[in-house]
C-alpha cells in the first residue's frame, strides 16, 4: 500500500508542476492582455473583447490550476487550531475527517459539472467562440486532481504517514 501511495503521490506531484508552470504561463499573458486592452482603449481607440475574455479565461484557470499545487503540499486554507492543539490520534481523526470533506466537495463538484455541461457543452462564449468545455476544462482539471489529491492524503492519513511530514516533496 505504501508503494502505490509513494507511487500515485510522485505522479500527482508531476501533474501539480504542470498546473503550476501553465498557470505562470496564464498569468503572463493574462498581465499582457489586460495591458494591451488598456493601451489598445487608451491610445488607440479600439476595444478588444475578445482581450477581455481570453483575460477571463485565463485568470479563472490560473486559480482552478493552483488548487492540486496547494492541495498537494497541504498549503490550501485550512484552520488547524483545534487538530493541532488536540492529542496526536485525536486530531489525526479530524485531519481525516477534513480530507474526506474535501473529497465529497470534489466529488460533488465534478458531478454538478457533469450535469451542467452535458447539457451546455455545444454553447460557445460570446466572443472567442470558445466551447464550453474548453472553457470549463481547467476547472474540470483541477477538481479531478483535487480528488485523486485528497483520496491519496487520505490514505495516507488512514496508514499513519503524514502527508504533509517532511517526507512530502513540493511540487
């Protein structure tokens, strides 16, 4: 079991450094759009909506690619006060009980998507022409990621390893 966990936490780890890099990529030219539609208003009297959109886009994306990042290292918002001021067993159990929140939040996001995009999936954004599921995919990326991240977290918490200890490599 300790393997397959070793194993599963290396290839997320893999995938969280791809969310990270395209997520830098994403800021950057969201930071370009919005200078180039300002400059483009500004100076020369041109309105760029499809600027605007891809900026959208892209800053949504930046933030849903961040979470399995942050998830991953255990760094997403978390209240530890009570866990950490409780014996170790104790809070172990609600570090579970956390994580398996997180799972069921992930699991039900990924199936309200599936609801709303198997009926808008032929829809496209106004002004890029973008398919809804190209639009929402980063989103989708980063909830399935989220879930396979807490199921190993969880795992991990239920064999008595930390997953935040300092065996835990960053991404």
């Amino acid at each position: 079991m300790s393997s397959i966990l070793s194993v599963s936490r290396k290839a997320l780890m893999l995938s969280a450094r791809l969310c990270r890099t395209v997520s830098v990529f994403l800021l950057a030219l969201m930071a370009i759009l919005i200078v180039a539609q300002v400059a483009g208003r500004n100076m020369l009297d041109i309105g760029m909506p499809w600027a605007d959109e891809l900026a959208r886009f892209c800053g949504v994306s930046l933030v849903f690619l961040g979470v399995p990042v942050l998830a991953l290292q255990g760094r997403h918002v978390a209240v530890d006060i009570v866990p950490t001021s409780l014996p170790e067993k104790l809070g172990r159990y609600l570090n579970c009980l956390s994580e398996f929140a997180v799972l069921a939040f992930a699991i039900i996001t990924l199936v309200g998507f599936q609801s709303f995009l198997s009926r808008a999936w032929k829809f496209s954004t106004p002004s890029l022409g973008l398919p809804n599921w190209v639009f929402y995919a980063p989103a989708l990326i980063g909830f399935a990621l989220l879930l396979m991240i807490s199921a190993v977290r969880l795992a991990e918490l239920l064999s008595g390893n930390s997953p935040d200890g300092e065996n835990s490599q960053k991404p």
